[in-house]
C-alpha cells in the first residue's frame, strides 16, 4: 500500500492519470453523444419520412395472397396455387428444377406484409421460406432453406 501512495504522490504520475483520466471521460462523452444523436436521427420510412412522427397503424386483416401466382425466379414458370384462410395460407406448386419435374405443398402464415411457410417436395425434400409481400399484393419476395438445394431466394407474381 505503501509503494502505491509513493507512487501517486509523485508529481508526473499524477499528471499521467490526469490525462488517462481525461481520455476515459472524453471517450465516454463521445460514445453517449453518438448513440443519442442516432436515436433522435429516427428510422426512415419508404417515402422518406421519420417513422417515428408516423402513426403507426395495425392491418386489420393480413393481405390476400388466395391466388394462382408465377415464379420470375429462380424456376420461371413454376405455378402455385395458394387457399388463404384469414393470416393463414396452404399452397401447392407445380414446377421444374434443371428439367426435372417436381411438385411442392405446404402451409404458412401471413403477418402484415411478412409471410413464413414450410413445404415438402417431390424431390424429395422439406424446406421454410419467410419472405414480403409487396403493398398492392402483386408480387413477392422470399429467402428459402431447402434440405437438398440449400438456401435460394425467390420472386414470383400474381397471376
């Protein structure tokens, strides 16, 4: 303890830990300057607006998806045909992948504009999807996990 009060009493050691003490508050003033500013700097809407100062309104009823739709990619061509039942769905696809014939079915739900389903495949194989669903309900996007073709993303249109 001795060694230490020795230590502090000297004159340049007390400037070192003026200085480090200095740098700590300095770093931290910066650190809480710059995760305020971003809260206040708020989330940017799709119309360029703060997402914040916009009422935030909930969907009623989930966005009807009940339709023939066609694949844009990556299989252009491939149909499904997809039963809505309020925010939930059931589907079949019928489609080709390098030339083989195959045959999809599965169900999913819908939450606002987000879509999550599970399929099994002819192929055979199972996979997920979670994708969006554009405003007007015309076309859509997704990222899907299939247990022989790994991940792909896919688009389609209403038919």
């Amino acid at each position: 303890m001795k060694k230490i009060w020795n230590w502090l009493k000297s004159e340049n050691n007390l400037k070192v830990l003026t200085f480090l003490g200095s740098v700590i508050v300095a770093i931290v003033t910066a650190i809480w300057t710059y995760s305020t500013h971003n809260d206040q700097v708020g989330i940017q809407t799709e119309s360029g607006k703060d997402a914040r100062l916009t009422p935030q309104v909930t969907q009623s009823s989930p966005i009807n998806i009940g339709a023939t739709w066609r694949e844009i990619y990556p299989n252009p061509g491939s149909i499904s045909q997809i039963i809505q039942d309020g925010d939930t769905f059931r589907f079949i696809l019928e489609g080709a992948i390098q030339g083989s014939r195959f045959q999809s079915s599965g169900t999913g739900t819908i939450k606002g504009k987000y879509f999550e389903s599970t399929y099994q495949s002819t192929i055979p194989s199972t996979g997920r999807c979670s994708g969006t669903i554009s405003s007007d309900g015309k076309q859509t996007k997704s990222t899907c996990f299939d247990s022989v073709n790994g991940q792909f993303e896919s688009a389609w249109v209403r038919q």
